[in-house]
C-alpha cells in the first residue's frame, strides 16, 4: 500500500498439542530456519524465534496488510509437514489449535528478543502454562482455563 508506513511488533506463541515433549534439541534449529523461510516468504520479518521442547515463541515485524491469522497457520501446516517429511517423531505430531500474540512497541524489541532467546533457562524456573497465563494477565486478555493450551 503506498504510503502507508508502519511498525507493528507482535509475539506469537502457541504449544505442541497437549504441550507434549516432542520438539527435539538434534532439530529444533532446523525448525526454526524452516519456519523462519516460511514468514520471511510472506513478507514479514522474524525478530527472534526459539522455544522448548513443548512450545515456541515466534516474534516478528509485521505488515499492516498481513492477515496474522493466516500466517500463523501457514507456519503451523508448513512445520508439521516438515516434521513428518522428516520423520523427526515417532509420534503424529500436531500443533495446539489457536495461538497467543502480544504486542509491543519499538522500545521493547531488546528485552523481548533477550526474553525470547533465553527460553530454556526461563523454563527452568517457570513452566510453560504459568508463562502462557503471566502474558494473558499482563496484556489483560480475557481467557477460558477449560480451553486454554488445548
């Protein structure tokens, strides 16, 4: 769009169905590059990625012209059917339906890249859902326990 000009930052995290164990440290890097080529392919651009072995957080620039409903699911779809072309699980791996996003604004992106690129050691100290109900509470996001990380 001409003349538009913006800057929207956006976390998207989002878990392995029924936040099992499945995503493994011999391919998670792959996965990451994977998933990156797969945002920077519809025009946004991945700010950090990493996770555990149950869940990732994604944080991107993001287009004002960018459906992010769509992209993420497109990033799901892609990643497990590389997965399963891969055959990195014995399991059916699947991703949980739906996501988080959370905004944030230029000054943050520093904190927010450390943050995220620091998972594993957070995730020693804190478990992925108090982490998942931490973002709700502080973005005052109004959520369903019986739904959420399904």
């Amino acid at each position: 769009m001409p003349n538009t000009y913006s800057r929207i930052y956006i976390q998207i995290v989002f878990a392995v169905q029924n936040r099992d164990a499945m995503i493994q440290p011999t391919w998670e890097e792959e996965l990451y590059k994977y998933i990156t080529g797969v945002i920077r392919n519809k025009g946004q651009k991945l700010m950090a990625i990493n996770g555990t072995e149950d869940h990732i957080h994604i944080f991107i620039g993001i287009k004002p012209a960018c459906c992010l409903s769509d992209l993420v699911r497109e990033v799901k779809k892609a990643s497990t059917n590389m997965i399963k072309e891969k055959a990195y699980c014995k399991f059916d791996f699947r991703w949980q339906e739906g996501f988080g996003a959370f905004s944030y604004g230029h000054s943050q992106i520093d904190s927010v890249v450390k943050y995220i690129k620091h998972q594993k050691e957070h995730h020693r100290k804190q478990s992925f859902r108090d982490e998942y109900v931490a973002f709700l509470k502080l973005f005052d996001v109004a959520y369903n326990d019986a739904y959420l990380l399904g």
